[in-house]
C-alpha cells in the first residue's frame, strides 16, 4: 500500500492554502453565522422575557401588526367616504371624472384589508372582554363583525365596478363591429387585385349604449355610509359619549374647556365666599375684631382683677 505523496511529488494532496473554495463551502458557512446569530437573538430574548409566554415568530410578528390599526385604518375610511362624496357631486358636476370614484374605492377597498386584519390582532390585546370574537355582549362585537362586513362589500362593489368600466371601455374604444361582404369593383390599374368585382370585408360601426354606472356608484354611498358607522362605533370605544359632547358644545348645553387656557377677566374677579368650614374661624375674627374697637365701660367690679383696678381708681 503506497504511503502518502510527499509535497511537490507527484500525486501530492494540494495544501489547505491551494485549496479552491466552492460555492456550497461559502453557503455552509453563511449557515454556520447565520445560526450563531440567531441563537444569540433567542437566547437574549428568552433572558429578557423569561417570564412571558413564548411565542413563535408568526405569532410575535401577528400581534405587532395588530398595533398599527389605529394608524392605518383611517386611510381607507377616508377613500371610500371620499368616493361617495365624489360620485354624489358628479351628479351636479359632470366634469368630475369616473376615475375618481373608481380609483378612491379601488385604493380604499384594498386598504380595508390591512385593517380589518390589524384591527383582528389588536382586538384581544386592548381589553380582556375582545377576546372572544363571538361574545355578542362585548363592546367591540359589532365594530368588529361590521368592519369584516364593510371588507367585504367594498370587494364586492369594486369587483362590480370594474366589471361595469371595462364594458365601458370597450364599448367606446371599438363599439360594435358588424362584419359583412359586400362587391366592390376594382379598375385594372389596381395591380394588386385586377380588373374585376371582388369581395372585401368591411365594416359597419353600430351605435350602442355603454353599460350604466349608476348602480356601483349608488352602492359606493351606501358603502360609505356603512363605513361612517362603523368607524364610529370604534370612536366610541376610545372615546365613550364623544358625539353627545360634540353636539353638546356646538349646542351650547356644555362648556368649553380648554386644558391650561386662563379663567376669563370676570370670573377671575368674582369673590368666591369662603367654604363652610372656614365660617367659625371668620365669626372668632370678627368678635375679637369688635371687642378691640369697642369703647371701655366703667361699672361695678365683678371680679377680683375687677376689684382691685376699681380700688386704685381715685
């Protein structure tokens, strides 16, 4: 059995050095750090949360996006109530054009979709009664169901709508075609067909009505009326009563009250009179205050300190 090659013999094992690094070398080490690092990414987690309840990736990452509703879920709100509003003024103005209300409901109907799935997540982590999504006593039961509910109609009208504008469009790009053949005689100095009568395809632009688009824009501004509801039953849940304090101040039923603004000039000089605690101490001051201001009366002596003032008077 040969013993091993000698370095710079032949058939000598190439020195580590020499060696050429593969793709599949580069790639195990990437793993091998990759690892490493995530290990040590657990590992600090688990130490800073030892207490809480682990959780995988997806979950962890399922909740934190639950956080953003209340950021996000005003940009679709607004869209689509800005489509209603834009398709009830193409009543009046025809100069607004389709592609506002289409494009408003388009960008809002697909921006329902982070939403309602941020507001899902974030539900159970507000209160502990959000937590059963059936409980048809919480208070988030509708606001929750109702937002799935506007979800799910603004896919619907949107898919409608574009339905309908693609008709339009094609109907007013090519119309209708009717094809037919009719003879047609062609001189001789034609040289591509020759003297004759030949048959040739023409054809004949037939006015059509474009589908309507009234309904899906009917259904945007009940969409959006929806919409309004819901997104005010999740007001109320942050802000308990705030449309009855609304029409209470516009009202005048309620005050303003504005945090740190100064007391107007007449309320700051009005005298408040004292509590009723203070009411003995300011009758004591008021005696003591008389029986300083009183004249001396002379009489007879009552007691002996009396007595003895009344016998050194001459």
């Amino acid at each position: 059995m040969p013993g091993p090659a000698r370095a710079g013999g032949a058939g000598a094992v190439p020195c580590r050095a020499n060696m050429v690094y593969t793709g599949d070398t580069h790639l195990s080490r990437i793993r091998i750090v990759g690892t490493t690092v995530a290990l040590l990414l657990v590992g600090a987690a688990e130490a800073h949360g030892a207490a809480t309840v682990s959780r995988s990736a997806a979950e962890r990452i399922w909740y934190a996006q639950g956080l953003l509703h209340p950021a996000i879920v005003h940009v679709p709100i607004g869209l689509l109530v800005a489509a209603a509003i834009a398709a009830c003024l193409r009543v009046l103005f025809r100069r607004i054009s389709l592609g506002v209300v289409y494009y408003c409901l388009l960008i809002g109907a697909l921006g329902m979709i982070p939403s309602v799935t941020a507001g899902w997540a974030w539900a159970p982590q507000k209160d502990p009664g959000y937590v059963d999504p059936m409980d048809a006593t919480s208070n988030i039961f509708w606001h929750r169901w109702g937002g799935i509910g506007v979800a799910a109609g603004s896919l619907l009208v949107t898919a409608w709508a574009t339905s309908r504008l693609w008709r339009k469009r094609r109907y007013e790009a090519g119309a209708l075609a009717a094809a037919g053949t009719v003879a047609v005689p062609v001189p001789a100095a034609v040289p591509a067909y020759g003297a004759g009568d030949h048959l040739v395809a023409v054809e004949a632009v037939v006015a059509v009505r474009p589908p309507g688009q009234a309904g899906w824009q009917f259904a945007t501004v009940l969409l959006a009326a929806a919409t309004s509801w819901v997104a005010h039953d999740g007001g109320e849940l942050v802000y308990p009563k705030n449309l009855e304090k609304v029409i209470a101040i516009a009202t005048g039923a309620e005050a303003v009250k504005l945090k740190g603004a100064s007391k107007p000039a007449a309320e700051s000089m009005t005298i408040t009179p004292p509590p009723p605690a203070a009411a003995p101490i300011a009758a004591a001051a008021a005696e003591i205050a008389k029986a300083a201001t009183a004249p001396a009366t002379t009489g007879p002596a009552t007691g002996p300190a009396d007595a003895a003032v009344g016998t050194a008077a001459p």
